[in-house]
C-alpha cells in the first residue's frame, strides 16, 4: 500500500504520526517500507535564510514529529531545547530577534546548509536528515515539494509603514502574529519551480493520497502551487481524501483563519472543503461539530463524513487516520 501525503508542519505532522500508527496496528498490512510506504511530500513555501542558515519548518517539524525529538507541547522545535546561541546573538543586537532558532534545532540548519553549500539538492540533504530521525525504518519517505526555492509572500501593509509590499510569510507569520491583513498571498518562484525528483512518481504510483489537517493556503496551497502537483493529483487513479484543519467554524491551532479570508474562502469546513473541490477531492472529513455541512459538501460530489477531528493524542490521531482510509476505500467502488 503506498501512501502520499503532502503535509504543512504541526497539523500535517501530528496526522502523519497517527497514520503510521494505524498502519502499524491493522494486521496483514505487513512491516513498514515493505508492506506499506509513506510518502511525505514537504510544504517548502516556509523555508528561510536566517544568518546565512537555510532553514526549513516545515520538513523540520516532520522530521521531529516522526523521529520522537518533537517538543509536542509548542508543536514545533527540539523537545528540551536550550536557546544559548539566541540569547548571544541578541547580545550583539545581530537582527532578526524574532526568529527563535534553539541550540539544537540549529544543528539540523548547519547540517543541511553545509550539505547545500557542498553542492546537494534540498531532496539530497534532507535524506540526509530524515536518515539521523530514522523515517526510512518507519516506512516514511520524506520529499521536499520542490527542490527549487518556492517562498511563501504575502503582500500587506507593514507596522509603521504606509503603502503595501510583499514579505516573507514567516516575517508575517512570526513577527507581526498574522496581525497586518493579508491582500494576496503569492508563492514567489513557483513558476519556475519543478516538483522535487520522485514527488510526481510517488502520486502516480499511490494507492491513496491523504490531505492531512494542515493551512490550506500556506501549506497545501503551496505545495499545490509547485507547476504539476496539482495535475498529478486530479489525475491519479487513488482516492484523495482530505481532513479538516477547521473544526466548529474555527482554526484549532495557529492563524489560518487569518489567511483563508484573503483567497476568498469561508473559514468553515465545509468552505476548505468546496474549495479545494471536487476536481482535487474524492472523500473529505469534517468534524462531528460540522455535521450539519455534511450534505453541502457531498452536494457538489465530495463523499463527506462527521467524524472526531481533535489529535488529541496518538490514538485519537490513528482513528482519523483510518476514517480516511475507509472513506478512501468507499469512494474507490
Ligand atoms: P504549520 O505549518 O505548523 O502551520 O502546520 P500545518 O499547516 O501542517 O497545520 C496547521 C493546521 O493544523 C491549522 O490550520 C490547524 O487548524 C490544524 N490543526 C492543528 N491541530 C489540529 C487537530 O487536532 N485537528 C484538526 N482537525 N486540525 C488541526
Ligand atoms: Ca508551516
């Protein structure tokens, strides 16, 4: 059984974990890498240079996530991290202060920029990464969406200045808290971007694509963005089945209630759903407080069930996991 799953940071990573979960516990679906593959496809829309170090969230909440090194509390980072190089470099007033790169997470980003710097692509360094987290054991394969830099902008109107630019989502999203409204979200470079070696095969090639409860617009819509993903995915042979990143009308973590406004789309369940359409989704979970859109969204040709969406834990996440893959498995008949 091979499984893609583009994926964000906290939302995509926290389902992928209970994914492998659910793989691991129904009998006959063999070991992983063997019996069952799957395949991560990284939202890269995040990545930054910070102090010359190329820096990826997204695939490093992946790899945290996967690999047991997650500080699960915040969502993001090394558990038991430490912020010494921080501290120092405020003491030198060395800008940007708003972006908190603990001692350990820092390891990863000179790994990876040393490895860029010596001529890898970004799929090369972060096999690399994935081999220290132990994905390939666990049956993951962790692929950037692209291999050329796809950034994520969008245009506002910055604190204290007048007139609208574009920035860096992460500067949006970091440093000013979503808080400036958001005209237009851009994913600059993406035209001339390809999908990273492997990423158009692995849709091809699966059993089922997954769209996990990540922001619609910054991670999947990024990797959507990259020319020929979206293609690949309308056109596959699996069932696409998508969860819901909102739950009772409302974001469970982060902003995107802030971002879904600004592509004009309703923050609502059954709104991410019809916006991603029936073109891109087969099946589509919402969660049981949504249960009165459930005939809206299968009114335009999506299969659509009420189901616990919370990932409160890693069975709670497992069980979603296998909704998905059950509602897969009807609206392959
Ligand atoms: P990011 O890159 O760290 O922002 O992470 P993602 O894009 O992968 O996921 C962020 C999304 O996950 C947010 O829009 C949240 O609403 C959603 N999310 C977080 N926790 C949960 C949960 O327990 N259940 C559901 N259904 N969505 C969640
Ligand atoms: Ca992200």
């Amino acid at each position: 059984m091979r499984i893609v799953v583009p994926a964000g940071g906290t939302g995509g990573a926290r389902f992928v974990r209970g994914l492998l979960a659910a793989l691991a516990d129904s009998s006959g679906t063999g070991a992983p890498g063997e019996g069952w593959t799957v395949t991560v496809i990284g939202n890269t829309g995040d990545d930054l240079t910070m102090w010359g170090l190329r820096v990826c969230p997204d695939i490093d909440t992946v790899l945290y996530t996967l690999g047991g090194g997650i500080d699960d509390e915040r969502g993001w980072g090394r558990v038991g991290e430490t912020f010494t190089v921080k501290d120092e470099l405020a003491e030198y007033d060395s800008l940007p202060t708003w972006f908190g790169l603990g001692d350990r997470d820092l390891a990863t980003h000179l790994t990876r920029t040393a490895l860029l710097a010596d001529g890898a692509t970004l799929s090369e360094a972060t096999a690399v990464l994935a081999a220290r987290w132990e994905l390939p054991g666990r049956g993951v394969r962790l692929l950037p969406m692209s291999d050329q830099p796809v950034e994520t902008h969008v245009r506002l109107v910055p604190p204290g200045e007048d007139a609208p630019r574009l920035v860096h989502f992460q500067e949006y999203w970091v440093r000013w808290r979503a808080e400036p409204a958001v005209e237009a979200v851009v994913s600059v470079g993406a035209e001339d971007a390809v999908p990273a070696p492997g990423v158009l095969e692995a849709i091809t090639e699966a059993d089922f694509i997954l769209l996990p409860p990540s922001n619609p617009v910054v991670s999947i819509g990024s990797v959507l963005a990259v020319p020929g993903i979206r293609t690949a995915i309308e056109e596959s042979l699996a069932p696409v089945v998508g969860v819901s990143p909102i739950v009772g009308g409302q974001v469970v973590r982060g902003m995107a209630d802030k971002l879904l406004p600004a592509i004009g789309v309703d923050v609502s369940a059954a709104g991410v759903g019809l916006a991603y359409g029936p073109g891109l989704l087969d099946g589509w979970l919402m969660d049981t407080s949504d249960a009165a859109d459930v005939d809206r969204v299968a009114a335009a040709g999506i299969a659509c069930r009420a189901v616990p969406l919370m990932m409160t834990d890693v069975p709670a996440t497992a069980e979603i996991a296998r909704q998905a893959l059950a509602l897969g498995e009807l609206v392959e008949q």
